[in-house]
C-alpha cells in the first residue's frame, strides 16, 4: 500500500510539471472565415463543427440588413450547459460569397443574442465537403476546390459595398493618383481597394502610397483580359 501511495504521489508530481509545460495547449481560437451576404456587407463566419445548424445567423444583423425572414414552428436552442425552449422561431435567407465560392438563397436560424454575425455548423460542412486544418489556417471548399485563409479573431473590420459602373472604377483610380502624387491624401481616411472578376478575388495588384505612409493604396495592374469590377471595397490599411 505504502508503496501504491509513493507511486501515486511521484506521478501526481510528474503530472503537476507536465501540466505546466501543456497548460498553453489547453485554449485555442475560433475559427472564423470572411463572409459575404448579398453581395451588401461582408463580415466574419465562424465555422463550428460541434453546430448542429447548418447556418445561423444572429437577429440583430438578420435586422440590421432587413433580411426575408419565414417564421417556423419553435425550436429549442441547446447549448453546452443549458436549453432555451422555443427559441428560434424564424430562418432568413441570402444569397452568400466566401472569397468567391458563392451560393443562391443560404436558409439561416435566427438566433437571439448571437454573440457572432454568422456560424457555419457541420451541415454546412457536410454539404459543402469542408475540410478544415487549424495549423495551416486554411479552410478547404471541396465543392468548389476553393482553399480560403483563416480571419483573425481580432480582426472586427465589415466592408461596405458600393456597386459602380467600370467607367467609375477607372474615374475613381484615377482620383487617388491624383491624391497620390499630390500628398493631399489623409492617412487617417479609409483606404480605398478595388477588386475586380466575377469571382472577386481578382488578383489586383496594390501598393502603398508614396512615401509608405500608412492609409493609401493604389491600383498598379489588372490581370490579363480582366475587366473592372463593380465592387469597391472600403477598409483600414493595417499596420
């Protein structure tokens, strides 16, 4: 006995020095992918395969960008500790864009008080043939063979979407040149970035302005035989 005792308390020892060595494995981030609703307003999915849904979506942004909204018979919303009775009474529904991979009418639960904007559940993955690897960041669509690069978490920047006319792409280019060459562009104004392809990921090439101030880019090439796009997209130039 004396000796069970001895070997519990050395391998309890062991396990209290193994536990500090493994204690920053415990906590991770979730991984959230860019998303696109209506070709309106571009945010962050999360993807979540322990969702049994195969897209929710939170009440505030179903609101927010007046989504169709079909009421349903109420359905009970299990989390990990408790189950709200009768909670989701409603789907939306939108057409979507992650990085391109685009898809007509998507059906969401509209969730009370969801923390995310959007959460893509095993469903979703099952159907769209996702395949996931956390360690390179990537998220792998097996339908379209679309391989799409993990969001940061801290990354809480939206993109307000304004259709133009390729006549105003060129105009608009030609305006932050201008700015360019002149100096007379804030920094602290929102960068301009233009994309242009059917698919939106045109492979544009940007630069920063003169002078690598930090709040200014610039169109500098088009691919081959690919015409302007209607989407200009508004953000901050990281740092």
């Amino acid at each position: 006995m004396r000796y069970t005792s001895g070997f519990r308390s050395q391998e309890h020892v062991e396990a209290r020095q193994e536990w500090k060595e493994v204690e920053k494995q415990m906590d991770g981030n979730p991984f959230y992918i860019n998303f696109g609703i209506n070709g309106i307003h571009y945010t962050k999915a999360l993807v979540d395969s322990g969702c049994l849904c195969f897209a929710t979506i939170s009440l505030s942004l179903a609101r927010r960008l007046r989504l169709p909204r079909i009421p349903i018979t109420p359905r009970d919303l299990a989390q990990v500790n408790v189950t709200v009775k009768g909670a989701i009474r409603e789907v939306a529904y939108a057409d979507t864009d992650i990085d391109g991979h685009k898809l007509n009418r998507v059906f969401f639960y509209i969730i009370p008080d969801q923390e995310d904007d959007v959460i893509l559940g095993r469903p979703w993955m099952n159907a769209e043939d996702v395949t996931i690897s956390p360690s390179r960041g990537e998220l792998t669509i097996g339908t379209s063979g679309l391989t799409v690069k993990e969001r940061s978490q801290a990354e809480d920047t939206t993109f307000p979407i304004s259709q133009q006319m390729s006549i105003t792409f060129v105009a608009l280019v030609r305006e932050a040149r201008k700015a360019q060459a002149s100096h007379a562009h804030d920094p602290t104004e929102p960068v301009q970035v233009f994309a242009a392809s059917p698919t939106t990921k045109c492979g544009a090439s940007v630069m920063p302005a003169a002078g690598g101030r930090t709040g200014c880019l610039i169109i500098v090439a088009l691919p081959p035989r690919v015409l302007p796009c209607h989407e200009c997209l508004t953000a901050p130039l990281p740092s």
